[in-house]
C-alpha cells in the first residue's frame, strides 16, 4: 500500500478502536495540507463527530496519537479546528525516490483491459487545417495517450467530411476558373491550394450576390419579401441562403455537381478524387509536422448511408415513429431532448442517421469500451440526441460515450471566418510561433554555436512546445485567445518555461559526469524545497488518473508547469554540484534526473518534445 492507503486504512481503524464506529477506510477525506499549515496530508474529522460524540478538535489530537503510535512512516501531527495535518517520514519520502527512480517508466498505469476509442481532426476536404482544427488535434491527440498512460487501449480515428455542397463549391471553382492549375503551378501546398478556391468561390458568389441585388430581380424580391421596416441591408444579409438556393447560377451548378457526385458520374468523381487527393497530401504533412497520426480513417463517403436499416429496424419495436409525410423521428422529451429527425421523408438519411450507422461500424471494426468524440461545443445538443439515441437502442457501448466539447479559439485580432479567406492556417501558424521562437533564442544567444541542423531542431521543439502548451493547458470547455507571442515567453506559464527546466537538469547532469547514485541512501534529512518536489512527484498517477478520468489534458499540463516551477526554486535555492555534502550532492542530482524524467513523460503526452539545450 502507498502512503495514502496507509493512512486511510488507520483511519478507520483509529474510529473503530476509539469511537467503535465502523467506516470504509476509501471515505475517508484526505488531502494535500496547505502550504501554509506544517504536514503532508490533511484527514478531516468533521465526519466523526456524531460517532465520536466529542469536538474536532478533540477528535483531531485522539486520532492524531493513535496514528503516529501505530503508523511507522508518521512522525508528528498538529490539530487546526477540526482538520488533522499528518506528517510523513522523510525516510518514506526517500525510499519511495530509491523505488521510482528504478522503474522504467513511472506514472504509466497497468493495463485495465479496456479499449477506447478517441475521434478527432475530422476536417472537411475543402480547405487546409486552421486554428480551430488545431486544438481539436491537440486535444484529441493528448487525451488519447493520456488514456493510454492510465491503461487503456486506445483506438484514435477520424472520420474525413468529404462530399457535400462546400467540396463541391471548391471544385466548382476549379472547373470554372483555375484553368488547369496545379498545386505544383502555382507554388502553394496542396490543401493550401485547394482552399483557395473555397474563397475564390465565395468571392465569385458575393460578387453575383451583389449585383443580383441591384438588379430588377433582386429589388423586387425585397419589396415582396421584406418585413415591415426592414432595411435593405439587414434583408439581403438574412436572404444570403435563400438566394443561393432558389436564384444563384453559382449555386445552381454546385448542387448539380453534388447530385452528379451522388449519381456517380464518373468525370464528376474523377474531380472529386483528383481534389480531394490534393488536400489529403496537405493534410498528411500538417499531421506529420504536429507528431499526430490515427489508426484508421473513415470517410462520409462511405458512411453516409448508414444507419438506414437501424431506423427502419427501429419503427418495428417503436424506438422511431413515422409521421404522415413518410419521415421518422424519435420522441426524446423525457430526457428533456425534444423530437429529433433521422430519417427525411423522401427516405434519405440526416447525420444523425450516418452517425448512428458509424458508432455501430466502429463498434463491429474495435469491439470498443468507450468512444470519445472531440467536437467543438456548437454541437453539444447533437451528441446528447446521438447517445441518448444509441442508449435507446441498446448498444453495448452506450455507456461509455462521451463528448470532449470544447469552446472555440480565438486570435487577438478576434474570429476567424473560413469563407472569407480570414482563417489562420496551421501550417501558418506553427511558422509564426517558430519564428518567434527563433527570435527569442537570437536575442539570448545560447545556441548560436550549435549547427544549424540543430538549431533548428531546437527552434522546432520550442515553438511546437509553445503553441502546443498554450492550447491543451486550458480546460476545453472554455473559449479562448491564442496569442503567439505570449506563448513562448520563457517566464510565464508556457511550454519553453518548462523545457527549460528540463534543459537546466540536463546542463547540471553534463557537467556533473558520472554518478553512483548509491550514495543517495546516505542523504537522510530532507529540505522542504526536495520534500515538496517528492510529494508532486508521488502524486503524478493520480494526476493522469484524474486526466483519463475526466478527459481533461489541462490537469497534466498544470502539472508540469508546477512540478517545472516547483525545480526552478530547487534550482535557486539548493546547491547540487556544490552540495554541503556527497550525499546530499548525489540526492539532488538524483531528484533531478527523477523530475525530468517525469517531465519528460508528462510533456510527452501532450504531445510535446524536449531539447536537451535551449
């Protein structure tokens, strides 16, 4: 047992001896004690009170007492209100360091048996990856190997949106106006090249747009549609659908091209694959540069018709019911969900429909135990209708399913808009924070000896590091603004704050040479700045516990930026080379290379390198 069950254990023997009240040891409230109080954990006693039949306080110093004289790794205790603060031996503490420092990979938990499945990126083919996509991936990728350090098996996936009207709208303006360019013609990266001409039909259609307003046809539509007192401007911005759907020429090709596409036309499908290849090559490059890839792909093209049978299957026991146009919805008012449609009544299918049909493929491909989907929160009612969908019919996975919803990103600048061309790519993107990373090495000069092979290498690390930490270290269901220049601040709460604690442990363990780390045994009393590093170190697996648990990568990351912080102290206030003593020397240089271990794990499942200098 670790310390923790010790002391929950003797817990609920101390109330059992002295108040004969039974309790489960695992009730028992135990926390960290406050920076303020002396102690390393905090039993609350407040709960025995009624059993007790005597104050807190007096609770507090009975319990204290019989802990300390029954519990070896115990030392002391102090009483604040009804709050008992316990202290540890430091002889646990370096024992416990002794015992980390020979396992292989620490805070990685045995595997539980179970797999899971985690979707994310999931773009459209229509475009490159930009911002938003960006912290989807990150999320996705770091929560799937948080998983995977808390036991799991883990499945990552995708599903690539590519068919519809917005590919169509990129392929259309290839047609029409690209003249035959190629990625290669025209210098860009391929998915670069193919979201250039989703703008440049934006463009072509807001020109149209515009002079259809002007003209008889659009005026009249205003003077018949309009709502009382409504100016032109608020009409025509409201129309903008309406008009692509009923009047615009532009429009009208798109749609053709989609009912070509699902007709099977093959010129229309060779278009379509021709395009599509382009940005799946861009696509693997993002990828690639971000450390990220998945086990399998799956494409709405091949999974748009599913769930089909499953609904239809569904109206013999009544789960669906069909309305007198022929279309079919559930009934979810009891779980406070409304009626939902899932099937049109020209018998064609909604996403709701593919989706349903998806998570049964996928269950039939992994025989999965749970499936994380990693969607934006705009579709946060869209994933409750699915599971309660799939609960109600009684999938084996039904249970395990959950929405990683998280809040958009935005830029300082403000929202990003696909169609108008105003989106940062990610390719964009991770160029910036590299740049600026490689200004602000310039201007520190550390590593302008170094080749410049490996230069870059470090430049890559730290500007990745940046963006990557500045994204996953906030809990995803909040909004918020990236700024690329705050990201690499060494002195903040950022990646490279904590690479560099990483790289300070590397310098000091060159320059300390060889090391018989069996003289840490010898080293017996122990400074609260080593104490304090031990106890976060001992509770690193309960943090990827508590991040699998709730699919929360920020818990890791605010773990390593205080365990770095929590160094960065050590650092300054401790000697190591220049130890009072040998032992003393060998036990910090040995917490040190356990934290950078530990760091380097941490980090690592957020997706992120270290350099070994900086």
């Amino acid at each position: 047992m670790n310390i923790l069950d010790i002391i929950q254990d003797g817990v609920a023997k101390g109330v059992k001896e002295l108040y004969d009240h039974d309790i489960d040891p695992s009730s028992v409230n135990l926390s960290g004690t406050r920076k303020e109080f002396e102690g390393d954990y905090t039993v609350v006693v407040f709960p025995f009170t009624k059993a007790a039949k005597k104050k807190p306080d007096v609770i507090g110093e009975e319990l204290g007492n019989y802990l300390t004289q029954n519990i070896g790794q115990l030392v002391r205790f102090n009483v604040i209100k009804g709050f008992l603060n316990l202290v540890v031996s430091d002889d646990y503490w370096t024992d416990f360091l002794q015992d980390i420092a020979q396992q292989e990979q620490y805070g990685q938990h045995q595997p539980n048996g179970k797999k899971v499945m985690v979707e994310f990126s999931s773009p459209n083919t229509n475009k490159p990856l930009h911002l938003g996509h960006i912290r989807n991936i990150l999320l996705g990728w770091s929560t799937s190997r948080i998983l995977e350090a808390a036991g799991y098996e883990v499945v990552r996936v995708q599903i690539v949106n590519d068919r519809g009207i917005a590919i169509c709208k990129s392929m259309l303006a290839w047609q029409k106006f690209g003249e035959g360019a190629t990625p290669e013609s025209m210098g860009k990266k391929s998915d670069h090249f193919v979201g250039h001409f989703y703008v440049l039909f934006e463009q072509k259609f807001k020109e149209e747009y515009t002079a259809w307003q002007a003209s008889e046809e659009g005026q009249k539509v205003f003077a018949e549609k309009q709502k009382k007192d409504q100016d032109q401007t608020a009409f025509f911005k409201a129309y903008k659908n309406t008009y692509f759907n009923e009047y615009s020429a532009l429009g009208q090709e798109a749609k053709s091209m989609l009912l070509q596409w699902e007709a099977g036309d093959e010129a229309t499908i060779a278009l379509w694959k021709k395009m599509n290849n382009w940005v799946y090559q861009g696509f693997d490059v993002t990828y690639q540069n971000l450390g990220v890839h998945f086990d399998k792909l799956y494409y709405e093209s091949n999974t748009y018709l599913l769930g089909k049978e499953t609904v239809l299957n569904g109206l013999e026991n009544s789960t669906f019911y069909k309305k007198e146009d022929g279309s079919v919805w559930i009934d979810l008012e009891d779980a406070k969900l409304d009626h939902k449609l899932v099937l049109r009544s020209d018998g064609t299918s909604v996403y709701m429909t593919q989706d349903i049909g998806t998570a049964q493929l996928r269950y039939q491909d992994y025989g999965v135990d749970k499936m994380v989907y990693v969607v934006a929160d705009e579709q946060d009612y869209h994933f409750k209708v699915l599971f309660e969908i799939l609960k109600r019919l009684g999938e084996p996975y039904a249970d395990g399913l959950h929405h990683l919803s998280y809040g958009m990103v935005d830029l300082p600048s403000g929202k990003m808009k696909s169609r108008e061309g105003t989106v940062v790519d990610a390719d964009d993107l991770m160029a910036e924070v590299k740049e600026e990373a490689r200004m602000n090495s310039g201007e520190r000069g550390t590593i302008i000896d170094l080749p410049k092979e490996e230069q870059d290498d470090i430049i890559r690390k730290i500007g990745l590091a940046a963006l990557k930490y500045f994204i996953v270290r906030v809990n995803p269901q909040k909004r918020m603004t990236f700024d690329p220049k705050e990201s690499v601040d060494m002195q903040g709460q950022t990646g490279p704050y904590i690479q560099n604690a990483f790289v300070r442990i590397q310098s000091v363990l060159r320059k300390a040479g060889e090391i018989d780390f069996a003289k840490a045994k010898d080293y017996t009393t122990l400074q609260p700045q080593e104490k304090d590093i031990i106890l976060q170190l001992f509770d690193f697996p309960n943090i990827i516990e508590q991040a699998a648990n709730d699919y929360d990568p920020s818990h890791v990351g605010a773990y390593c930026y205080n365990l770095a912080k929590s160094f960065h102290k050590f650092y300054h206030d401790l000697p190591m080379l220049k130890a009072e003593t040998e032992a003393a020397k060998v036990f910090r240089l040995m917490l040190s290379t356990q934290l950078a271990k530990t760091l380097q794990f941490g980090m690592d499942l957020l997706g992120i390198e270290m350099p070994h200098k900086m």
